[in-house]
C-alpha cells in the first residue's frame, strides 16, 4: 500500500523510525507547506518530496495520506485528502472541533474511503495484553479505572532544545495553545472506548494554571486548560476517571478495579511495558489485597523499538491496520466511527473550561476486534 507524508515536522521522525516494520507500506514522497522543512527532511531520510499538497493529492498511486500537520490543519488536509478519493491516517486530533471531525467522518463515508486518527497505542502489546486479561476475567467484574496521563512541569524542562532526529524543533507554541488535553487524552481514552466500549457521558473540569509558560512568544489563546480530570460513565456500567496535566508529577499510571483484584501498567508510551495483576486475598473472615503482584506474560514479544525520549511506540501501527483493513475489504480497528467518538470525548473535557457540567455523548462505534495475534 503506498503512502504519502503531508507534514515534515517533529512527529515525522518518529513515524520513519517504525516504517521499517511494517513492510506492506511503500512510502512514495512527502511534502510540506515550508519547502525548507521538505528539503531537511527529506535528505536526511533520502525520500522523493512533492512540491506542494496540491501535487501529492495529484498522484495517482498515493492510496493512504498520512496527515502530519499541526492539529489546527488536520481538517484542512484531511478533507483536501478525501475530497481527492484518498484514505485518509491523521495525527491526533482528528479535527478540533466535534462539527469537523463529523464532517470528516461524512465525507469518508460518502466517499467509501477510510479515515482513521492516532494514537494508535490501543494496539501496542502492552493493551492488547490488558484487553485479554480483562476478557479471561482476570479481576472479575470491572467496576472502576484510574488512568493518569501527567507529564510534570513542561514549561520549566529545556525544550527548546528538544530536536528531532533530522533537526525539527519540538512545536512548544503550538503544543501549548492545543494542549494537553486535545494532544495526550487520547492515549488512555482509546484503549478505554477499546476495553470498555462506547462512553455515554462525561463531567469534566479544565483549568488553565500556568498563564506564562514561554517568554519569547504570545500565546493565542493563553489560557488554554493545563490540567483537566474526567470522570467516563460508560454505556457498560465501567466509569473511569482520567486526568491530563502539564503541571503534576509525571505519571501515566493505568489501574483498572475490579471485583476480584487490580489490573495495572505504569507507563501507556511503552509498547512493552510490563502488565501486573494484583488479586484480593480472604483470610477468615478478613478480606485484603495480596501484597505480591503477578507479572503477566505480553501476548507477544515487541518490536526493537530504536527511537529516543520517553516513550516505545511503534507510530506506524496504525496506518499499517488501515492499509491490512482495506487490503482484507474490513473495517479497521481505528475505524472513523472510533476516531470520530474519541475525538468526541477529548474535545468534551479541553471544553469544560467554558461550558462546565456533564456532556452526553452524540456518537457510537462498532466494538473492535482484538489483534490477530492477541486473540
């Protein structure tokens, strides 16, 4: 399946970093709206470039755009895409706004084109190894979840100095004004809506604590929300509560509570990231958490992943499952029903800043199915 790079910036590198593993995708070209950019990237991984988006939609063995852009593009360039007869794989969000994304989805839909959004870490071994505990019932009935997704003081860490591997500086304007929120949230809320399955409602609150985060720009807004907290009530009865924070302890804790013990990983960046369960004990008439942990096996072994920073994902995965689902005529695991309802759910909490209160739910997805390799 041949693919075509829209957007040479930070995230690039680390997509060319996987591409490796996943040979049914040919990489033909990339571009960007800034030919400097093009021109650096491309010779440090030795690509073909296009001249301009316009020229790339043009070439009629493009079959997958990979939208790399910054987030508040990706509607532009992925309707562009589809408009074009394009699937269409986009960075997180899908689009920033609940209107959009729906047009989007739309528009695939009209079009019999797939659509699907990152992240993709609801396929790493590490959750595919979760989803299986959980389906052999491993705690029992789940009743309630913790995840945590706290990155610590951003704005106080040097990263101006963050580059990746073919020179691009990490985009700290425009992560700021996104936030983290619309650009980390996505990491638990996938593999939840994956576990668990559709979310009914959400109550969340946002807060915008640090106001002067940077000093050589301003930013527009400045006051986008820092730190949110989400309580999900799910459809199947689970709630979960997630928070998001550039400001709290780094942690990205997932614990999952269920009747008969706790299901636990440390870290959802590491693709390999040991998963532990944690039974109740009864003792007469007493009844306590076992103080010894279980490491289960990972339902297979994970790639050597070669990448630098904090995390082991494989960022191909994704746009690889969509090439493997139009290659099989099947819907993909990260189908644009999924995407659409996670982007949903994301937009929801970056928006209780403003609008406050529980928000319902206005989309719905057919449960995935696990990898093959997992089942």
């Amino acid at each position: 399946m041949k693919i075509a790079i829209v957007g040479c910036g930070f995230v690039a590198d680390f997509y060319l970093s996987t591409l490796s593993f996943h040979p049914q995708l040919e990489l033909v070209g990339v571009t960007d709206k800034r030919p400097e950019r093009v021109k650096k990237f491309a010779e440090y991984h030795s690509l073909p470039t296009y001249d301009s988006l316009e020229e790339l939609l043009a070439d009629p063995q493009v079959d997958i755009v990979l939208n790399l852009t910054n987030p508040r593009s990706h509607f532009e360039v992925s309707k562009a895409a589809l408009s074009a007869g394009k699937h269409v794989y986009s960075e997180k969000p899908l689009a920033m706004s609940i209107d959009q994304a729906k047009e989007l989805v739309s528009l695939a839909a009209e079009k019999g084109l797939h659509l699907s959004s990152a992240p993709c870490s609801a396929l790493s071994e590490t959750a595919q190894t979760v989803w299986k505990a959980l389906r052999d019932n491993a705690v029992g009935k789940v009743y309630l979840v913790y995840a945590e997704m706290d990155d610590g003081l951003v704005h106080k860490m040097p990263y101006q100095h963050w580059i990746s591997d073919s020179g691009t500086p990490w985009p700290y304007q425009d992560e700021f004004e996104v936030g983290c929120t619309l650009e980390h949230a996505g990491y638990y809320v996938n593999w939840l809506t994956m576990f668990f399955g559709p979310a009914q409602s959400v109550t969340a609150f946002s807060s915008c604590l640090v106001h002067d985060k940077v000093q050589d720009v301003v930013l527009a807004p400045n006051d986008t929300p820092d730190f949110s907290v989400a309580c999900i009530q799910f459809q199947s009865g689970v709630v979960a509560r997630l928070t998001c924070s550039i400001v709290a302890t780094h942690d990205h804790q997932l614990r999952i509570f269920g009747e008969e013990g706790v299901l636990s990983i440390h870290d959802c960046w590491k693709y390999d990231d040991p998963v532990y369960v944690q039974r109740m004990l009864r003792i007469r008439r007493k009844v306590l958490m076992n103080p010894f942990r279980q490491k289960l096996p990972l339902v297979r072994k994970t790639p050597n992943f070669k990448t630098r920073g904090a995390q082991k994902m494989d960022f191909c995965r994704g746009v690889a499952e969509m090439a493997d689902a139009i290659t099989e005529n099947r819907s993909s695991r990260m189908a644009a029903d999924v995407s659409l309802h996670n982007n949903e759910l994301a937009i929801a909490i970056q928006n209780s800043l403003a609008t406050g209160g529980p928000y319902t739910l206005t989309t719905t997805f057919e449960p995935p199915q696990p990898m093959v390799w997992a089942q």
